[in-house]
C-alpha cells in the first residue's frame, strides 16, 4: 500500500472517529437533558415541613394514640400521597375521638388521580367531614370541593351559630336565617328549601359540636343553637 493510500485510510478512520466522538456528546447531552428535567422526588416530609411552615404548627402526640402530621388551634391536618388515601379518614377519626379539633383537613401530594378516581376520593373526604387540599407541581396549595354549598353551610355555622342553653333554632327559622346571612354576603345556596335543610342537617353538627359534647341536632333543625 502506497503511502497516500495509508493516509487515505487514516484520513478516512479520523472522520470515522470524529463522527462517533460526536454522535456519543449528542447522546450524553440528551440523556442530561432528560435527567435535568425529571421532576424531584419529593417525600412527605418534605410537605410536611413546608406546612408546618406556613401554619406555624406542628406534630402533635396524642397519649395511646400517636402523632399527627400537624394540628393547630383548630384542625387535626393528615398529609398524604393521592394514592394513600384511603389511610386519612381512619386516622384523623382517632386524633378527633381523643383530642376534638373543629376542623379534620387533608393535604395531599403527587401527581393528582384521573376524574373518576379523583371525585370519588374527594367525595369520601367530604362525606367524613374531611377537607380536602394539595400541592400542585409549584408547592401552591389547591383547595378541593365537590359541593360548594357544604363549605357555605360550615362557614355560617362558624361565624353565626353558638350552642345555648334553652334556645332553639328550628326549622324554617334556621332556613330564613341562613338565607338572610347569604344574601348580606353574597354567597349562593340551594334554592330548594328542602335541600338547604337537609345539607345544613348533615354539615352542622361536625362544625358546632366542639362547643359542647351534649350538643344535638333534629332532623330540620339544631337544639341549643342561636343566631348572633
């Protein structure tokens, strides 16, 4: 072989190499790509740490029962990943069975379920009286509702109804009052006079009956309650 056809060769094995070195970058810089993008891995502590952050609370223990995520003034608060949702009605039950909060709330994190699956964990939460929030991609908290009018209902108990001795708000006067109390405010209810009464039936005790443990309720209206 002549000496220009060796480095022929040469010159055609260096472009050969040249392509590989460049082909394997491209590579490499795509795979680092990929990785620079996938999301963090955040854990429960992580979120954890953000609340109690935010709310300026803590976990709590709970003699014979155990530690909550955080609970505050108010709320017994469980966080938790979507897909282990079905563990947050049993344990925000105990803490409120042995250490009574008004509110139980449920924060959770991951990638959201699809509808179907969604609506009927939400619907689960509001049936055990449980709040349901979340935290998007960007650590913002998502507050969750299937029924507007229940959180309607809860927020004119808080800040309308105290329990008293020998006073009695009874249906329809419970009715005209929470209708009276949502037109001041602006705020949209059931026009059916029936539905009203039957959400405020199910939705009162929960929000009231930390005021007093001998609290109770009628079917269409509320013993021991006033409007202040």
């Amino acid at each position: 072989m002549s000496i220009e056809e060796r480095i022929s060769v040469l010159e055609k094995d260096n472009a050969d190499l040249k392509g590989s070195v460049t082909s394997l970058r491209e590579q490499l810089q795509a795979v680092l790509r990929l990785v620079s993008t996938q999301p963090v891995q955040k854990k429960e502590s992580y979120y954890q740490a953000l609340l109690s952050a935010k709310l300026n609370a803590g976990h709590m223990r709970i003699e014979g029962v155990g530690i909550t995520d955080i609970t505050t003034d108010d709320a017994h608060i469980e966080i938790k990943h979507w897909g282990r949702f079905q563990e947050v009605p049993g344990q925000l039950a105990k803490y409120q069975q042995a250490l009574p909060r008004s509110r139980s709330c449920v924060y959770f994190f991951g990638t959201e379920p699809p509808k179907k699956r969604y609506e009927q964990i939400v619907n689960l939460m509001e049936a055990a009286n449980i709040e349901v929030f979340s935290f998007d991609v960007d650590d913002e908290v998502q507050e969750h509702r299937q029924h507007a009018a229940k959180s309607i209902v809860d927020e004119f108990a808080r800040e309308r109804l105290v329990r008293q001795e020998g006073i009695t708000l009874e249906r329809p006067d419970g009715i005209t009052a929470m209708r009276d109390w949502a037109q001041q405010n602006g705020k949209d209810i059931p026009n059916n006079d029936l539905e009203l009464a039957r959400l405020m039936s199910t939705r009162l005790g929960s929000v009231v009956n930390h005021y007093d443990s001998r609290f109770r309720r009628t079917k269409y209206g509320w013993k021991d309650l006033r409007v202040i």
